[in-house]
C-alpha cells in the first residue's frame, strides 16, 4: 500500500549523487522561480512571435492553463534576454574573476576531430556552416542565462529534483527528473547545441522481498541524450554503477547534463537523418571488410581513436569527469526537499508547450525541451507512460517473481508437449493407416486417383508429424534449458550482470595519438585544407586535377595513418584492395579464357577421382 509518505521516504533514501564537471554552470533548481522570471511566448504559422505572458506576471497556475490555438502554434517560455555589451563585458569580467579557483575552470580535452576520420569532419565542417541558416541560441544567451540563474542563487541558493514513484509490472520506479536552466553544451564546452531549459532523468528499480518484506533495489537506468532501452540499463551489482551507501553516483555531462556510469570523456555522436541511407550502406561494406576479409585496421587497439561505424556521423565529446561541484547526500552540497510529481502537477500534465526558446531550428538541436511529461511535439514520453519498458525492463520479472514464472512457464510448455505427443500419436496412426491402404492399391490400376490422393496426404501427413516432432524436441530442449535456469534462480544467481548490453558507451581510454597535439591541430586543419587544394587544383592546374585530387587524398591519407600509427595497416589495406582490383580486372579481361580454364580443371578433378575410387 502506497502513500505519498512511504513514496518520498523512498525517493529520499535512493536519491543519487550528481557529480560535475569543472566549470559547469548550471545545477537542478526548482522549476518555480524560473517560470516566475520568464515570459509565456506563442509562435504561430508565418507570424512574428507573440508574447502572451510578461516575464514576472507569470507563474505554475497561469502556465497550466489551456493553450488553445490553431494547429502549428508552438508555446514556449524565454528566460533571458541578450545582454547588452556593457552587461556582457561586466559576465565576463566576473567569470575571469571567479575563474581563478579551480571548481569553475575548464579544460578541453584531445581534439574531438583527431578521434575520427576525414568524412565526419567533412560533415561535421557542414553541420557547424548549417548553424549560420538554421534556427540557434544566440551567443550571448547563455551569458544572460547564467546571470539569471546566479541572481536567483543569491536570493536562496537551492538544489532540488522533480521525483516520481510509480508501480508497473511488479516494479516500484523511482524517477528523479532534475531541471537545469540552461543547456550551454555547444557555447561552453564544444559541444552541438544550446538550448534554454533542459530536463534530465534517471530511473531506480525497486523490487520487494516477499518473504521479509524489504525493498531493495535491483536496476538503475540513465538517460542520455534521448537514448532508451537495453544499453540505458544497469542492474545494481554492476561494478560501473558507483555507489555511496544505498545513492547511485552520476557523472553528468558538461553543459548537456547527460548521465553517464563512469567518469571520462564520452565520443557521442549525432547523425543527421537523410544520410542514414548512406550509413547503413557503409556500414555493410565495413562489416564485410572485417568479417569476410579479416581487416580491422587497428582500432581495436584504441577504440577511442577511431570508431568503426563513425562515418557520416557529427562527433563530439561530453565531459562527464566528476571533478567539480558533487551534490547529493553527504556531499559538498546537498539537496533541498524535493517536489512531488505524483500526481502529476496541472504544470506537468497541461502544459504541453516549451519550457525554454523555441528557434525554429530543423534539427531541433537548439529548441528548448518539453516537460517532463511530454515531448516536443506534444506526444506523451515514452520514458513517463512506460519507464520499465524505456529501459527494456519489460522483458524481466522482479526477482522474487522471476522463479514463480520460470516454474509456471516450465508447467505450459510440458502441458503443451503432453498435448502434442497426444497429436502426433494420433497422426501416427493416420500414417500407418494410409500407408496401409496406399500398399494394397499399388496393384490396383482402377485405384489410381485414389492411390495419387492417398500419396498426396501421406506426404503432407508426413510433413506435419515431423514439424510437431521437432517442436516437441526444441520443447524439450527448452524445458531443461528453464530447469537448469530455475535452479540458478534458486541459488540466487541472476546470470552476468552485463549480458543485456549491446553497445555500452565506453569514456575514451588513456590512449593518444602519435604526436598528440600536433595531431589535433592537423585534424582541425585537414578539411580546410583539402577544400583550399581542391580550388587551387581547380583555378591553377585544371589539366592535371584529377592527378592532383589522387594524390592529395593519398598524401593526407599517409599522413592520418602516421599519426594513427596505422602505416601498417594502412599498407596492407591498399595491398588487398589492389589485389581486388587487380582480379577483377582479370576476370574482365579474360573472362572466357577463365571459364574455359575452370571447366577443363573441373573435367580433370572429377576424373581424376573417379578413377581413383575404381583403383582402390
């Protein structure tokens, strides 16, 4: 039985640790005084924006209320202003001040260009010129943000988080939603995008022990960058999943305030829809090169370096490094009580506009977040109506249920064995029975139809008694399979705690490029340069553009295995791919000669086998 009581308590007992990255900003705050300080905007089809509300006359009871209007009419929230430049200056001056300690400065780590190859810097070339036509976040914005979100710590320094309990499929879910006002992912920490207002959430999965009556807890899941399922999961006896007492630990990403396991620096990386054709097709090629041929140029090695599946896709990096600002129980600084969501406020379940700049960006990257409850386009979360199956948990049972549906499973399918022996008894009977007849009208001519029907039925007969028998085979194969589970299960073994995992998103290793530095200055140059050859090429040396285009690809390509430390590799690639070419080559050439060729070996081959069985 569940009260909000016995909810908060739970909430209270396994709310996490946030831990920061240097230099972060902004921290979860109360949605209260940011809706207070902002202003309620409308932006309807081919019309300038409409302010609705004024920044202090609004609040959670005025933004609950209904926004009727036509279709293609988004609401959003503006927190803050562009800053003048005496404002601006004065950010800036007060930033460099506070810059001298340690918690807020920060350090980029190795180039997030060197960590992949020449077409995600292409693209990546492309998607940052985009920014210049696409809806954004000005510059400035965060600035002003960061001035709001200071003076409201200095009128009542807080931090606090949105928690939610809810009970489906046998388990109890806590969910911590945590509201920053401000994603400066792109503006400070090079990241993709900025946006005003960003909703962050994490899940802890709570099983009850019948038989003493405790709830403990079993799963935790992170969210991050609109992922879901499977790879979001961990259970609770993961090594990764850091702990202080029953508090999980989160590394949050600069500026995006992503949730990651571990600290490090995380490759994300963005895809943009129309190239997933191209994507997929390289991808195959790619799983040919390594699985067919065995060439798996290195990476291995170094997997943060370069990652196979890379290409067409914008990379950056989120610095999740835990060395700034911890917050959580017992930590530097602490959470304040948190704010219910159970039931769900009129602002959560009303309010279905943006919490924060609505820039008509395409991408979507640079508008501000929904609530909680919904999504940009006002479609319910999938993480809010089904948080057990946004991290694929609505495959598994509680523990303590798990055996009860092991064993009930067991019983159906050995009543569903019982059932089909009994049928293929049946048909058995059949069989023999038609076989019977079909030998005694074998001598019969005037029986002939009779005997083709009769043959006709034995062999579809015969068929279906051989499917049934080896369903009743793979049954029985799956009955011991579930009895040597459940006895698992009865010695409290729930099997390795990571076989859930696909593609776990792993901080780039401690390894570095040759010549680290020199390195990250050349992959920040490569597109700019080859672009500025390709016009040289072009203006200056038309008649030998295509011998200049060969050999500027091979010499940049040289020049990123060395680095790489993959000339090796890089050889014997071009030594297979020649080689290919070479055969296939070949093969046009002399394609006849090359059947004739293989028929003669082919009429050799078989003669010379067939003479061999005679001698021996």
């Amino acid at each position: 039985m569940s009260t909000p009581t016995t909810d908060l308590a739970l909430l209270r007992r396994f709310e996490p640790v946030l831990r920061f990255t240097r230099g972060e900003q902004f921290f979860p705050m109360d949605i209260e005084p940011y809706v207070r300080a902002s202003s309620l905007w409308v932006q309807r089809p081919d019309e300038p924006p409409q302010k609705l509300v004024a920044e202090g006359e609004l609040d959670l009871d005025r933004l609950a209320r209904p926004c009727a209007d036509e279709f293609g009419a988004v609401h959003f929230l503006k927190f803050a202003e562009p800053l003048s430049p005496i404002e601006l200056a004065t950010y800036y001056d007060l930033r460099a001040r506070r810059d001298g300690s340690e918690q807020a400065v920060f350090h980029a780590g190795p180039g997030r260009l060197a960590r992949v190859g020449y077409t995600s810097r292409f693209i990546d070339a492309l998607f940052s010129i985009s920014l210049l036509a696409r809806g954004r976040v000005p510059g400035d914005l965060a600035a002003a943000a960061a001035l709001n979100y200071q003076q409201m710590q200095k009128v009542h320094e807080h931090y606090t988080y949105h928690g939610r309990v809810v009970r489906q499929n046998g388990w109890i879910v806590l969910q911590y939603w945590f509201f920053y006002p401000f994603n400066n992912w792109r503006s400070g920490f090079f990241g993709a995008n900025d946006h005003e207002a960003d909703w962050e959430m994490i899940c802890v999965y709570l099983a009850q022990d019948e038989l003493l009556g405790e709830i403990y807890p079993a799963w935790v899941a992170y969210a991050s960058h609109d992922y879901q399922g499977d790879d979001l999961r961990r259970r609770w006896d993961d090594p990764e999943v850091q702990k202080v007492g029953e508090h999980p630990v989160i590394y949050v990403g600069a500026g995006s305030h992503a949730s990651y396991y571990s600290p490090g620096e995380y490759l994300t990386e963005i895809t943009v829809s129309f190239l997933h054709p191209l994507l997929r097709l390289v991808e195959g090629v790619q799983r040919f090169w390594r699985q067919q041929l065995r060439q798996y140029g290195g990476d291995e090695t170094h997997p943060d370096l370069v990652e196979v599946s890379n290409i067409f896709r914008i990379p950056f990096v989120d610095y999740a490094r835990g060395d700034g600002l911890t917050l959580g129980p017992g930590q530097e600084k602490e959470w304040n009580s948190p704010h219910s969501l159970d039931p769900a406020p009129p602002w959560v379940s009303s309010y279905r506009g943006l919490w924060g700049l609505y820039t008509r960006d395409r991408f979507a990257g640079e508008d501000a977040p929904a609530g909680p409850m919904f999504n940009r386009n006002g479609s319910v979360r999938r993480a809010w109506y089904d948080p057990v199956g946004w991290a694929g948990l609505d495959k598994l049972a509680p523990p303590d249920d798990t055996l009860n549906q092991v064993l009930a499973e067991k019983a159906a399918i050995c009543e569903r064995q019982t059932m089909l022996r009994a049928t293929v008894d049946e048909k058995a009977r059949e069989l023999q029975s038609l076989g019977v007849q079909a030998a005694a009208m074998r001598t019969q001519p005037h029986l002939f139809k009779l005997y083709t029907a009769h043959q006709q039925r034995i062999e579809a007969l015969g068929k279906e008694v051989d499917n049934l028998r080896a369903q009743i085979a793979t049954d029985q194969a799956l009955v011991e399979a579930l009895t040597f589970y459940a006895e698992q299960v009865r010695a409290g073994d729930l099997g390795p705690p990571r076989a859930h995992i696909q593609r776990a998103h792993r901080p780039a290793s401690a390894a570095r490029l040759r010549w680290s530095r020199l390195a990250e200055v050349w992959a920040a140059a490569s597109i700019s340069l080859m672009l500025i050859i390709f016009v040289m090429l072009v203006y200056f040396g038309g008649q030998y553009l295509m011998v200049g285009l060969v050999s500027t690809i091979a010499l940049f390509t040289f020049i990123e295995a060395g680095f790489r430390g993959r000339l090796i590799g890089l050889v014997t690639s071009l030594t297979i791919a020649l080689a290919v070419v070479a055969a296939l080559v070949i093969i046009y050439e002399f394609f006849w000669s090359l059947v004739v060729a293989g028929v003669v070996l082919a009429g050799l081959y078989i003669l010379w086998e067939n003479l061999r069985e005679l001698w021996n």
